[in-house]
C-alpha cells in the first residue's frame, strides 16, 4: 500500500486522472473498474480535460461502476448511471456496449448480482480499480459488517450511509435503502487499486483503512492485503495519518508527503 498526500482536493483529481489515463495508454483495452460519489468528480474532470486537450483513446476500454442503488431508474438524477454518464461517459468516445453499472430496476437483483459479476469474470476481471471511502469504512456499498460479501450482492444500507448520501437527495426520506453493490472479492481481484479520499471527514475512515485490524467491520481495512494499492488523500484526510502514525507504520506503508515527488513510483 504506499500513501499520497496531495496539497488539495484539484491535485487529487489531477494525479488520479494521470494514473487512470497512464493505465489507458498502456493497455488501451482495459478493464476499468469506477467510482461515484462527490470525491472522484475531479477525477472525471481531468480525464475529461485528457481526452479533449490529448486525445486519450477510450474506445477499447470497459468499464464497470461498483455499485447502484436498487429502485432508481437510469434517468433518475440520483442514480450513479445518470451521475456517469454526466461526468464521463458522454464527454468521451466509450463505447456503450462496453459499459457497465448494476441494473438496480432489475426485476430479479439476485440474478442481476449473478449477471454482473459474470460479466466482469468474463472480461478477464478489472485492471484498475478507483474506489472512494465511506466515513464508516465503506468501500462501493460494502458497508461493516460480521463478515465480507464476496462478489456482486444486494446490500441493505447502514442509516449512516444514508445520511451521509442524503445530500444529494431533496429528503432523506428519498435515499433509497438498498443498492447493488460489487462485493469485497471482485474489488480485491482487480489488479491495481486507486483509493481516493478528500475532507477531514475521511480522516479517521482513512486512517482506519491503512492503519488498524483488518476486519468486515471495517470493509475498506482489507485493502491492506492487496498486492497494489494507491491511496491518495488531500491533507484535510490525511490528518489522522500525520498526527497518529509512528516512524515506523509511516516506514511500513511507504508514506510520502507529496505524491509529485513520487512520480516515478507511480509509473513504475
Ligand atoms: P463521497 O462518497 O465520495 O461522496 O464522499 C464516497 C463513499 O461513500 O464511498
């Protein structure tokens, strides 16, 4: 696991859209795994700015988003097909046979979840993986609990998610209570793994998540045992990790204070 701190939320965004596009020129048909949610949306931007400024090809590329909430329909502006393709997809040459989020108007989820997951198998599993936190460790919906799902499932929302999403709603009242959700073993399958977190509200959830047992309480902690994962944070989230941290765990994760410093790291 190596840490990046990055001086502020647009440079977060900026260093997780050259590892995304850095990951499309190397294999221009990769299997991308995506993320909603508020703290990607810079992401989304830049790499919006690559394809416009520099022609960053998505043509071969597959996507499949990590979750979606059952009840709302794809044109609903809360649903995370209508946040994707308003923030990317249409911005970019996807191809649309080649995208992919859970079908939450389904009307069997439990064959949906079955379907999903056969489908990312299918396609070799997930190169590159962005995931954004929960502030209760949450990692797409896989939200604490006794024990880890392993692959696509449906997901009863914990009240805190629900409150935490509620302001994108009208009414809390209007968050739907379930969701589709990729589960721990297809995230943990994907071969590189970029963790993005923003605001002094993730701090104690980032620290958590690189620092302390790893447990399905704590879903996102299990991403200590991936073989490659990126966290980069902005200093806001990163202030647990800096007050609390001795040498030694900062020897341990590799911590870096600035990830520009660190580029050759990341491209190697
Ligand atoms: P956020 O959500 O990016 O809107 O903070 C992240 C998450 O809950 O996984």
């Amino acid at each position: 696991m190596r840490v990046f701190i990055v001086k502020n939320y647009e440079e977060l965004g900026v260093q997780a859209a050259q590892i995304v596009s850095g990951q499309i020129y190397v294999k221009p048909n990769s299997i991308l795994g995506l993320a909603t949610g508020s703290t990607p949306l810079s992401m989304y931007r830049h790499l919006v700015n690559i394809y416009q400024e520099y022609g960053l090809d998505f043509s071969e590329v597959t996507t499949f988003n990590l979750d979606e909430y059952v009840g709302l329909p794809e044109d609903d502006k809360n649903s995370y097909h209508y946040y994707m393709y308003n923030h990317l997809f249409r911005h970019v040459n996807l191809d649309r046979m080649k995208i992919h989020l859970p079908d939450g108007m389904a009307v069997n989820i439990d064959e949906e979840c079955l379907a999903y997951e056969k489908a990312i198998q299918d396609c070799g599993g997930i190169d590159l993986q962005v995931l954004g936190i929960g502030q209760n460790g949450h990692i797409g919906f896989n939200e604490p609990d006794e024990k880890f799902e392993a692959y696509t499932h449906e997901v009863k929302l914990k009240q805190d998610t629900i409150e935490a999403n509620a302001r994108f709603f009208d009414d809390v009242s209007e968050v739907p209570t379930r969701a589709v959700s990729m589960g721990i073993k297809t995230i943990m399958q994907a071969k590189k793994v970029v963790l993005l977190a923003n605001g002094s509200n993730k701090a104690e959830a980032v620290y958590r998540a690189v620092c302390e047992s790893i447990t399905p309480t704590n879903p996102a902690s299990i991403l200590q045992l991936h073989q490659d994962v990126i966290v980069i944070i902005e200093e806001g989230a990163a202030t647990y990790l800096r007050d609390r941290l001795t040498l030694q765990q900062k020897e341990r994760i590799l911590f870096f204070n600035k990830i520009h410093e660190c580029n050759g790291i990341i491209a190697s």
